[in-house]
C-alpha cells in the first residue's frame, strides 16, 4: 500500500485519495484474478472427472447393447424350443 504524505498544494489530497483508491481496485483485481485462477484448475479437474464419467458410460452402453443382444437370442431360441 502506498504511504503518501500530501504537500500543501492544491489537489493533493485528492491525488492521494485517488491513490489509495487506486491500491485498493489493484488489490481486489489481484485477488479476482486469483480466484480466476483457482476456478480454471477446478473446472479443467472437473472436465476431466465428466470425461472419465462420459467414457464409463458408454463402456456401460455397450455392455448394455451385447446384453440385448444375447436376450434377443435367447428369446428366439424360447419361442423355437
């Protein structure tokens, strides 16, 4: 934070006001642009958790399909026997 000791001059008060207000947007900026930060590594870990849960899925859909398949066979072979 800056130490500012306002001269005598006119304005200078506002000057520092300014200042500080100045500081204290960069401050709160840093801090966004952290949590900025720390929001993208969690979304790219999440992404990456539904991609795996996306690929169980369709290994499961599969499964599911040569399921159906063998019952459909089976059914046939009921219906002949």
């Amino acid at each position: 934070m800056f130490t500012i000791a306002p001269a005598a001059a006119e304005g200078s008060w506002m000057l520092a006001e300014a200042l500080l207000r100045c500081s204290s947007v960069r401050e709160r900026l840093d801090r966004a642009l952290a949590d900025l930060v720390a929001l993208s590594v969690d979304c790219a870990w999440k992404a990456r958790a539904v991609e795996a849960m996306l690929d169980r899925c369709a290994e499961q859909q599969h499964e599911l399909a040569g399921v159906l398949d063998e019952l459909g066979w089976i059914e046939s072979g009921l219906r002949v026997g």
